[in-house]
C-alpha cells in the first residue's frame, strides 16, 4: 500500500517539501466547503479513532453542539504512553505538518477557535520539532487569524505533560490541561458537554487527526475503500518485541498479523516459534502464537479472536519468554500509573502485582490464580476510567489462554505458602 | 525564585489559556529547566504568581512523575524496564549502569554526578532496549553501546 501518513518522502517534515507534495491543499479546499460537509465527509468514511477505543470519529465531531454561546475547544491527545506504542512520536518528527492540517481542519468542522496538542513530557524533544513546524505554519497563515483569508481563525497551543500514563484518558487529560492532577473524570457529562474549562470538547488521537487531510483531499469513497470496510484506511503499527526489524509500520488495517510479524516485521529471531502477541498495546488481552493465524489488524477479527485493536501496538514474544514475568511486569506498570482516586483499581492493582510476584519466586499457591482472577474480575468495569480495565484484562487473559504457565510456577512446599502469605501482608 | 527571563516567559505562556491555573505545568517545566528541580520555596512561589494554594501546587508536583522534588545528579540516566524493553534485555542494560555510575534506581552517585531511575515505557520500543537523558533518547542499547554512552559524559 502507498504510504500516506509516513510517506517515504525525504525532509517531509519541513513546510517546503510538504507543500510541494500538495500539503495544505485539504485545508484549502475544507475552507470551501461547509463545516457541516467536512464533518459529513468524515462521517462516511468511516474512519475510527486510532487512539484505542475506535469510536467513529466523524459521529464525535457531531457530539458538538452547534448552539453554544460558550467556547469550543479541541485536545489533540499526544499523549502515547501504553506500553507497546510509539506511533505518535514518529508523525511528530517525520509528518508534523499532516498533524497541523488535520488540526485546523476539525477545528474549523467543529466550529473550534483553540486546539490543544497535549503531548507526554517525556517528548520534549518532540515537542519542539513540532513546535517548529507549527512556527512555520503560523508564518505562512495557515494557522492563525484569518486562515488562507477564509475569514476564519484557529490557534493551535502544544502543551507538555510531566510524566502520567493516566493523561492519555481523555478525561484526565483535560484535567491535566488545566492544572490539575490527572484525575479521570466521571462520565456523563461527556466532554461534548461538559469538556475543558466547562466548555464543549472534542478530544482525538494524534493519528486519528491525520487521516481528516486525507479524506478531505481524496474524498470519502476512496478512504473508505482502504483496508477493512468497517474499519478503514491506513493504520500505523508498532511492533515490537522478539521480532527481527521491530518499527512502526504503515499498512491498511485488515493486514494479517502473521504478515505484519514475518513480512513486515522480519519474523522471530533465530526462527523461533511465537510463543504469544499482544495485538495492541499492553492493555489489550493476550493472544496464544497458534491463534493468531488468520487474525487481522482491524476490530471486528481482533475482537473475534478475543482482543482487541487497542493502539496497534504488537508485542511479539518467541517461545522462551516467561510469562510470568511479563504479566508481572505489566501489572507493576498499572499499579505504577492507577492515579489513586477508585478503590478497585488503587488497591487491586498493587495486589494483583503482589501476588504475581508470588509466582516469579515461586513462592504462590495453587489458589492464587484464582485470586488473582477474582480480584481482576473485581476491578473491571468498577472504576471512573478504562485505566482498571487495562489492569484487569492482560491478568483475565493470561490465565485464561496460560493457566498452565501459572500452574507450574505454583510453590511445591506449603510452609513456602505461609511465609510468602506473611512476607506480603 | 524564577529569573527574569523565566518570568517573562511564564507570562507569555499564561495569555494561551482562558484560566491562568493551566499556566501551571508549564510554568513548573520553566521552573525545573532553570534550576533542575524543584524545591518547596519554588512551589510557594509559583503558587503565589498563579494565585494557587500551596497545597495544589504540590499535589501536581507530586502526582507528575517528570518533577523532581528532590535536587538530582548531574546526568539523570532513566532506563525503561517496560515490557519491550525488557523482552529485549532491559535488565542487562540497567545492570551496566548500575555498576558504572554506582548507583541503583532512585539513586543518586557518592559524587553527585549521576542519578538513575527506572521508568515505565517511554514510547521507543521499536528501539528497544533504550534508556534517556534529559531529553535526549538513546536506543537499541547492548552494554557495550551504554558503556559508551556513559564514557562520553565523563
């Protein structure tokens, strides 16, 4: 497939060479349509939020309403922080300007006089590649008062969080905007209501917001046709892990996973077998190396093979890997990131990290892998935020699909049992 | 305190916010970039420029894990040890960097010149394993490549 949000086009990064690639172009031609029309054509091509949720973006910008005597406003989440995901960093090097497009174009859909780039603080460096380029757009009036003499005017603000997986939450996110801790919020009212500053709010992913220039310049018929009907157009896949050449990748959704590790991603080192593969970022639920097979990268056939497409970002593991360890490595990471404010999640997932570190010394009892399940049951679906779930589910589904590999690292002596019972209260 | 300089730069970032408490995080990276951490003085302060208790200020500092309440070592090295990373010998690396700057995670070296810390994913698996400096990253690391690394900061 052509590559349209990574092109392999040398310095695409720099204004010059984007606008000799028609960059831009979209941005002119949406200020000539209606802002209903470019909403509307996003709508039908049925592009997906790219940030985990895959809710259709073009029904999001709908969300807003079109009465409002309050400000609009839009958060640009840069935050890319799930363990497996690093996609966003590489649009903000190496296609800052599709970003900055995108940007002006769903505010202008939306009615939106400020967008906010949240981008994670550890990316400082990225921040001010984009910060240049946003310069440089603001130079030649593509950003700014009086777009391309539209008579219609957007800022676009970038700002640095400090460090807070949970920011990534859309919720958090805002609160994070404003000052505060990284607090989810409670749900409703949904930020098309209630959002940043109590005004109407629409959050998207940073790639999300790239695939708005492409609909408009090529029209949603042709989007639409990329990849998966329910799910189209080209999707950035990050692999990495026990794979020979990891990286991000840019191919339409629908690739088989098994091409995406052997053809793109080089296969396993030393031609080992797959042992399992997180098909989107640490939160999604494990897959076993043999059901893979004919699985694809779009939602409809990860979530029939029981995952999900989540960030696109896949984790291989080969046939020597401990899962033990790397289930409790994930969850030492939820316990780390869990912002405090739900009792299941605060708790459960310091217990659930507690009791898998039972099994890596070998110190567990048969029963605590039901424990474990019933402490992960009880997170799911219990908290403010998504961020419980993602503690629950990577827990859920490695006992489900590796029971055995949690059997056998059960402790052969009951007084081991006892002591580790007493180590961890 | 903040300089001059800082100051007027904190204004400027104050005006691209309808409520001058959203000034707070960056004006806080102002404040570390300028002292290289930040003390309960500078929390008072900046508290009182964005007319904030100091109670908030400290809330945000301490929920944040890129603010240092703490005054660090010349190099902050942080090494990911998330999944990625570590599937592909994450533990070697930081095990290097312990022995050569004879410091472990959360720690700052006798001669005050390195600290390390062990951090979650950093969004560089494609590099991984990988460990950053300020804001410089350093990917596809064996402890060969990170002994050099930390050979040319001495």
């Amino acid at each position: 497939m052509e590559r349209y949000i990574l092109p392999e086009i040398p310095n695409y990064h720099t204004l010059e060479v984007y606008e000799e690639h028609g960059g831009y172009g979209a941005l002119k031609k949406a200020l000539g349509m209606k802002p209903e029309e470019v909403t509307d054509e996003v709508k039908k091509s049925n592009l997906r939020g790219r940030g985990g949720a895959c809710f259709p973006t073009g029904l999001k910008w709908t969300f807003m309403p079109k009465q409002t005597t309050k400000a609009k406003y839009l958060c640009v989440n840069g935050d890319e922080s799930e363990p497996g995901t690093f996609k966003d960093r590489q649009i903000f090097e190496l296609n800052p300007h599709m970003l900055i497009e995108g940007t002006v174009i769903a505010c202008y859909a939306m009615g939106i006089t400020t967008a906010y780039i949240y981008i994670r603080g550890e990316y400082g460096k990225w921040v001010k590649m984009l910060q240049k380029a946003l310069d440089d757009a603001y130079a030649k009036g593509y950003v700014g008062q009086n777009i391309l003499s539209s008579g219609f005017s957007t800022n676009i603000v970038l700002h640095k969080g400090a460090g807070a997986y949970i920011c990534g939450e859309e919720s958090a996110l805002m609160n994070s905007l404003e000052g505060q801790r990284g607090y989810p919020r409670v749900k409703p009212p949904f930020p098309a209501q209630n959002g940043v500053w109590g005004c109407p709010t629409t959050i998207n992913n940073v790639e999300t917001i790239c695939n708005a220039p492409l609909i408009i310049n090529k029209g949603w018929e042709w989007y639409s046709k990329i990849g998966t009907p329910k799910h189209p157009g080209p999707i950035l896949v990050g692999i990495s892990g026990h794979v020979n050449k990891p990286g991000v990748y840019e191919v339409a959704t629908g690739e088989l996973l098994t091409d995406l590790i052997y053809r793109y991603a080089g296969g396993i080192p030393n031609d080992k077998k797959i042992k399992a593969v997180i098909p989107g970022g640490s939160s999604t639920m494990i897959l076993r190396g043999e059901s893979i097979e004919g699985v694809r990268m779009d939602a409809d056939s990860l979530k029939a093979a029981g995952s999900s497409v989540g960030t696109a970002g896949m984790i291989v593991m080969d046939e020597d890997t401990d899962l033990i360890r790397v289930i409790t490595r994930i969850s030492k990471f939820y316990y780390h990131e869990s912002c405090g404010q739900c009792t299941p999640c605060r708790e459960g997932t310091g217990w659930l990290w507690k009791i898998l570190k039972r099994f890596e010394s070998g110190d567990a009892h048969v029963s605590d892998i039901d424990l474990l399940m019933d402490i992960a049951n009880n997170i799911e679906g219990n908290t403010i935020c998504a961020l419980g779930d993602a503690a629950a589910w990577p827990v859920q589904s490695m006992i489900r699909r590796f029971r055995d590999e949690f059997e056998k690292r059960v402790s052969k002596t009951p007084a081991a049992r006892e002591s580790s019972v007493a180590a961890a209260s | 305190m903040l300089t001059e300089e800082s100051l007027k730069k904190a204004e400027e970032i104050r005006t691209r916010y309808p409520a001058s408490q959203a000034a707070l995080l960056p004006i806080l990276w102002i404040a570390q970039e300028q002292e290289g951490w930040i003390s309960e003085e500078m929390m008072r302060y900046v508290g009182k420029l964005l007319d904030l208790p100091y109670g908030h200020v400290l809330g945000v500092v301490t929920f944040y894990s890129m603010y240092n309440s703490k005054k660090l070592g010349r190099y902050h090295i942080e090494v990911c040890t998330n999944i990625s990373c570590m599937l592909r010998g994450s533990d070697k690396i930081l095990e290097t960097i312990e022995h050569r700057c004879g410091a472990k995670p959360g720690e700052t070296s006798a001669d005050g010149k390195w600290t390390v810390s062990e951090v979650e994913c950093m969004g560089a698996c494609g590099g991984a394993p990988m460990l950053a400096i300020g804001e410089e990253y350093y990917e596809n690391l064996t402890p060969k490549k990170t002994e050099e690394i930390l050979s040319s900061l001495e």
